[in-house]
C-alpha cells in the first residue's frame, strides 16, 4: 500500500513548484529579506557548478543535439502532471480528490519507471539533456511507494552527481529520503515534518545523524548551512496572504 505524503515536505535545493508566479517572486523576496545568507549560497553555488545553474541547464536546453528526444518529452510531460498535481493537492490540502489524483500520477509514474528505468538505466544527459536528468530524479524521488526501486535507483544518481548531470543536494535528497523510509535518522538534514498541511511554517526538521556536525556533511554536498535552509524552508510553506477584498466606490 502507498505510503502517505501527508504531513511531510521537502525542498530540493529550495526549488518548489508554487501555483503562481507572483506568488514565487513574492516568497523569493521574503527569503531574500529574511535570509540573506541563502542568497550569498544561491550565487556561490552558480559559480561553483556553472553548468547546473538555471543558466547552465537553458543554454544546455538551447544546444539540443540529444539522442533519445523521445524519453525527453516523455520525461517533461510525466513532471509537469507531477507538479500540476502537486501544487493543487498543496493549495487544498484536506481535499481528498486531490491527494488521490496525487497518488494516482505517482502511481503511474512509478509503474513506468520500473519498466523504462529498470530496462534502460536511469537517463544520461547525453540522451535527455540536464533538464531531462533533473526531471528524472524528481520522479524517483516521489517514488515512496516502492523503496526498494528508489534504493536500485541509488548508485546510479550518485553516478549522475559524479558526473555533474544532478546536483549533489540532490543526491544527498534522495539519501536522507530513504534513510527516512527505512526508519534511519537522516544524513543530511534535507527531510522535515510539518503537522499541519495548511501551514507548514512550524515544520521540524526530521531526526539525523551526528547532529553536531550536520552542517559539515551538508557542505561535502554543496548544500547551505540547516539554519539558512530552515529560515528558508519556513517562508516557503508559510501559506500565501489572502489577498484584500476589492473595494468599490460609489461616485456622488
């Protein structure tokens, strides 16, 4: 049986679909205000990792040249529904409709993943693009339902990372979120608990491993310090203000 998404959030590298843009640049500015130092991390990691910077993955977009374009589209088809899915269940969380149209899309990406991904290998960027590899790790990593793929599906993301397809935040996401399912504190400190799927603002993060040096480890994997993440995280799940009403008036 499935395992239930509620009550649980992540964000990989503070990257998180909103349901509108000026929503996003709203909580971008937020965190900008509130946590500095994220903006400081933000820009040393684009220098650090050019190619897997926004700019680096649209001039990657723009050069095509891909070999399997096929397995591409299909793979951007498969996260768009995911995030669709994702950010309507996210804005009406007790809707059960929505968390069962969900899990439905997990379901059946799972279900495809385990025949492409198992026959092919998890994708190259040679074959999809770097946008193509990020749109497969998000699959994988809404994967809960079958830990024992996401576990196969380990050495080859680790293999991406090495190669500079994915970010290393992004593997150790995926290391922390089956350390998790497997009922092992977290490594990396990337995987937190919200009780409330209204407002996720109070979140905590889930228990990890040698705490006293969670921020050492999290740097071997370029993510920023907990405490810029968990600023960060906090404004990102606080719930969107409700817009003021619209004020008529009558001319005399």
């Amino acid at each position: 049986m499935p395992q239930p998404l509620f009550r649980r959030a992540a964000l990989a590298a503070l990257c998180l679909a909103m349901t509108g843009t000026a929503f996003a640049d709203a909580k971008d500015d937020a965190v900008m205000a509130k946590c500095p130092a994220v903006a400081a991390w933000t820009e040393k990691m684009a220098k650090a990792h050019p190619a897997l910077s926004e700019a680096g993955i649209e001039r990657d977009n723009n050069a095509g040249g891909f070999s399997d374009p096929d397995l591409r589209n299909e793979l951007r088809t498969r996260v768009e529904l995911d995030q669709r899915t994702r950010n309507e269940w996210i804005a009406s969380p007790d809707d059960k409709a929505r968390y069962a149209a969900m899990n439905k899309v997990d379901m059946d990406n799972l279900a495809w993943m385990k025949t492409q991904f198992t026959k092919g290998g998890f994708p190259h960027a040679n074959a999809v693009g770097l946008a193509g590899v990020n749109a497969a790790f998000l699959l994988v990593q809404h994967a809960v339902a079958d830990v024992p793929f996401m576990e196969s599906m380990l050495p080859q993301v680790i293999a991406r990372g090495e190669a500079g397809e994915l970010k290393k935040s992004d593997v150790a996401m995926l290391i922390d979120r089956l350390l998790r399912q497997q009922g092992k504190p977290q490594r990396y400190g990337t995987q937190y608990l919200g009780k409330n799927m209204k407002d996720l603002s109070d979140m905590k993060m889930d228990p990890v491993e040698d705490p006293a040096h969670l921020d050492e480890r999290r740097a071997t994997m370029d993510l920023m310090p907990h405490a810029d993440y968990e600023c960060a995280l906090r404004i990102y799940y606080a719930p969107a203000p409700v817009a003021p009403a619209a004020s008529s008036t009558t001319g005399k």
